[in-house]
C-alpha cells in the first residue's frame, strides 16, 4: 500500500503499529490484508498508511478513540492480534495520537 490517506480536517486519531517481523510468514499477508479490508468497513475508520524497510510502520486514523476502541475488539482482530503475538512479530510498539493540525503537498 503506497497511497497516502485523504484523512479530514483534524482533529482525529491515529493509531501507529510499529514493529519489527519474525521469519515465519506463514499467512501474515494474507492476513495483513484482510484486516485492512475488515477495519475499513468499520465506522469511524478514515484510512491508513503502511511501509515496511525492516521496519514495519502501519498508521490507520479513526474519527475518535471509542471507533479505535471498537477496532481493538473487533473478534476477526482479536484473532489476528493473537497470531502476530504468537509467530508474526518480534517487537511491536502500538502508539494512538490526536491529530491536531495537517498539511500537506499534493501530487
């Protein structure tokens, strides 16, 4: 995904996934983009952002904190929560911030 998000006026909230893989892929695109798809379709997501160099940075941004709360809940999520615990990642650090002010250059 090389897209940057069309997110609204702020202020909103970002969710920031950093994280560094395992070697086991086993599923994890799959899987990667099927939660993509799922958070997508759930009420207040805005969009979301994703590069991996080694290091892996996803940031998905949602209208508040109870939609991120939903997400975080959300059973399918849940599942792939689990998975990545178990055999996807090493490392991860999740981070949320309100995003008060934007701009941007557009191509």
């Amino acid at each position: 995904m090389s897209d940057i998000a069309k997110t609204p006026e702020p202020p909103y909230y970002a969710v920031i996934f950093t994280n560094h893989r395992t070697d086991i892929d086993e599923g994890y695109g799959e899987m990667a983009e099927r939660m993509v798809e799922l958070a997508s379709q759930q009420p207040g997501f805005l969009g979301v952002e994703s590069a991996r160099d080694g290091l892996g940075i996803t940031v998905s941004y949602w209208k508040d904190l109870e939609s991120i709360k939903q997400w975080k809940a959300n059973a399918e999520h849940v599942e792939a929560q689990k998975m990545g615990h178990k055999k996807w990642y090493r490392a991860f650090t999740t981070r949320i911030a309100k995003v008060e002010k934007e701009y941007s250059l557009s191509d």
